[in-house]
C-alpha cells in the first residue's frame, strides 16, 4: 500500500511541478536544462502514474509492481485451465485494468505518433527531391521557388534544412546566414525527437491545458535552445531581425513533421532574449536542477521494485 | 551519369515543361545527357510511376508518360503542410500564423524598425 501512496504522490508531484514550470521564465535562461528536466517529469509522471494504479491492484501480493504483476499472470495462466478460480477484488481489477490500459496508451502513442511523422517526412522528402533545387549561393541547403518565407529543417538520418526563394529575398545575407544557423542546431541536436512524446501526449489529451502549455513550453524552449547555438556563429540582432521579418512577412508556418525557425507565437521573447541578453543560469543551479531531474527519473522505476 | 534522384527530378521537369504525354524515347530524346541508356530512362520512369508521380497510357506497344500533379502543386503540398503542423490545429506552430496578423504584427514590425535603426 505504501508504494501505491508514494507512487500517486509522486505523480501528483509532477503534475503540479509541471504546471508550474510552465509559468517559469528562468528556463528562458537555460533552455536545454529545462528541457531535461521536463522530459523527466514526463517519464516519471507516467512511470508513477500507471505505476500507482498498478501498485494498488497488486497490493495484496506484496511483492511491489514488477513482480507482482509476474505472479499475478502466472497466478492467471495457471486458473485458465481450471475451473476453480481465485476471488478477486473488483476494485483492484479494475486498477489493474486502469493501470495496465494507461501503460499501453502511453508507450503506444508515441510511437504510433514518431509512424506517421515518418510517413508524413517520407512523402515530403519525395516531393522535395523533384521540386527543390540546390542554389549556389546557399551551399547545402534546399530551395523551394515560393514567394512567402519559408526555413525548416526536415530532420532524419540524413537531415535537411529547406528554405523558400521568398526567404531569400526577405533576408540580408547576414540574416539568412544566422536562420541557416539555428535550423543546423535543430539537425545536429534532433530536437524533432526531443518533441515527438510531447506533441504525441497532447494529441492523446487534446483536452488538457496542462499537456497543451507543456508542449508549447518545450516547442519554445527548444527554438531557444537552437537561437543560443546559432549566436555562437553569427550575430544576435541579425537573427533578431531575420525572426521579425518572418513574423511580419506573413510567414506560412512550417510543415508538418519539421521545425521552423520562426514556429512560435513567442517570436517576441525570442527576440528580447537575443537583443537583452540576459545572465544565463549559474552553473550550480544547472547541476541542481540536472541532479534533480536525473533523481526524478529514477525514482519512478524504483518505486516499481518497492514491496507493499 | 548523373545520380538517380537528379535524373528523376530532370525527367519530371521535362514532362512538366512538355504539355503532351511523352514516350520513353521521346523524353530520351530531350534529356541533356546523350550517353544515357534508354532502358535507364524506362527505369526511372516507372519509378516516378510507381511512387505515383505519373501516369501511364498504352499507346501501341509503348506507354505515354504524364505528370500526376503540377509542379506547382507539389510545391503548395510542401507549403501548405505547415497548416497541418502535429495534427492538432492550434499548435504553437500554426498560432505562428494567426500571431502575424493584425496587432501583433504591428508590434513586430515597430520593433523591426527599433531594431533597424540602431
């Protein structure tokens, strides 16, 4: 019972810190760690949550989730046969039910999810190949004859960074030079990936506020993410400016399965951070927060393995 | 001999500036590159069939290739699969789009012009 208690408390823990995190602005300033530590805030609420569920239906067993789920199919396979069966707790069952649907849904959906952004990149990269053509003066990067802007990159194995001919004209050559920078910090880091179980949970729960601020949380924290690489190697105002133009070039925005470089409502706060930079976070705080997420990650998988 | 994906690409360009269905030695005819083997030119074009990007007519014992789609279509599918972004219609990336218009715009662009100037 104990593991059960500690296991809802745990995802009630995430959930609230969760929803908090979606007001905080120091993530602002150190996007990649927050990043982590809502993917491990994810996990564990899902680990805890199903967990939680699961711990209850097995209780009885006491020999924590892991195993007593192991006892409790080996328990079932052995009474199919025979027709004496042991008496079950209805509440429990429908916990075990509860619990072992959710787990399903939760592993199922993010990779029913990453097949249909595959099939979704597999079809945009055939079209691309017979419409896209290389342009000298931007070596190594697709261009697609549109008059509106246009700059993604479609990531996979072998990742590509596409912009519109209307970008070219938009953008001075030092601006295009900092968008080509931020779409390369997209391909190098594959942020698709760090989005897919987000965007794959907000379409399971498309009624939930929390799920839907989370993923816009994360969407915006990771063009920051990619904006802090690209000012390594280029200058800070000008992708400012690049990020304006689009915004005010009535910009379609990227397509399906592809990060764009100006994707975001949140254009202005990237912006502010670029122009104003302000301190990043210390790194003493990182390592907290990394600490903590790491802690946070394992703690779930554990409380599994706890008897009672 | 150019790479597999660079003769599909010049085939369908051919075909697209060709307003008629052409033969495989027709379109044989009007690539640049000569040395090219007729049966590499069948070859990619039943590729492009295959993945659906022509159409194929019997005309005797040979068969006329045409475009499936415009190219401009091809283009506005690749555009436009932005407004599909993840699924859901209010996606951050598609609020991208309403965020340009109207008011917020205009604060985009006075920041644009702050920006410019300095």
């Amino acid at each position: 019972m104990i593991a059960a208690a500690v296991l809802a408390a745990l995802a009630t823990t995430c959930a609230l810190a969760a929803w908090r995190l979606t007001f905080a602005r120091w993530t602002w300033r150190a996007p990649r760690t927050a990043i982590l530590l809502w993917q491990s805030l994810g996990v564990t609420w899902g680990l805890a949550s199903t967990g939680a569920l699961l711990a209850f239906a097995l209780g009885p067993y006491g020999k924590g989730v892991v195993h007593g789920l192991a006892e409790f199919l080996a328990g079932f396979l052995a009474s199919v046969g025979s027709s004496v069966r042991d008496p079950y707790d209805m509440v429990r069952l429908a916990a075990l039910i509860a619990g072992l649907s959710l787990l399903a849904v939760l592993v199922a959906l993010p990779l029913a999810a990453g097949a249909q952004t595959l099939r979704a990149r597999r079809r945009h990269r055939l079209l691309l190949a017979l419409v896209a053509r290389d342009e000298p003066a931007v070596p190594g990067v697709r261009v697609v004859d549109f008059p509106g802007a246009a700059a993604y990159c479609l990531p996979g194995l072998k990742s590509q960074v596409v912009i519109s001919d209307g970008t070219l004209h938009l953008l001075s050559s030092a601006e295009l030079e900092a968008v080509l920078a931020h779409e390369a910090a997209h391909v190098r880091e594959r942020h698709d990936l760090v989005l897919l179980p987000f965007a794959a949970l907000r379409r399971a729960l498309p009624w939930s506020k929390l799920v839907r601020d989370a993923q816009a949380s994360v969407e915006l924290l990771i063009e920051m993410a990619a904006d802090d690489r690209a000012r390594r190697r280029c200058c800070p105002r000008r992708l400012a400016t690049a990020l304006l133009r689009f915004g005010t070039s009535a910009a379609l925005p990227t397509p399906q399965g592809a990060l764009g470089a100006s994707a975001s409502s949140s254009v202005m706060a990237r912006v502010d951070r670029l122009v104003r930079p302000e301190m990043s976070l210390p790194p003493a705080q990182r390592f907290l927060i990394l600490t903590g997420s790491v802690v946070l990650a394992t703690s779930a998988p554990l409380l599994w393995l706890l008897p009672g | 001999m150019k790479g597999l994906g660079e003769l599909e690409r010049s085939i369908m360009d051919i075909l697209w500036a060709e307003n008629a269905p052409l033969t495989a030695r027709e379109v044989g005819r009007l690539i640049e590159d000569r040395d090219l083997a007729p049966t590499t030119v069948m070859t990619v074009l039943d590729r492009l069939s295959r993945k659906g990007f022509l159409t194929r007519t019997r005309d005797g014992r040979a068969w006329r290739y045409q475009p499936a789609a415009s190219r401009d279509a091809y283009v506005a599918e690749l555009m436009l699969e932005a407004l599909d972004m993840t699924g859901d219609r209010d996606a951050a990336l598609t609020r991208f789009a309403q965020a340009v218009s109207g008011t917020e715009a205009e604060i985009l662009r006075k920041a644009l012009t702050e920006l410019g100037e300095e």
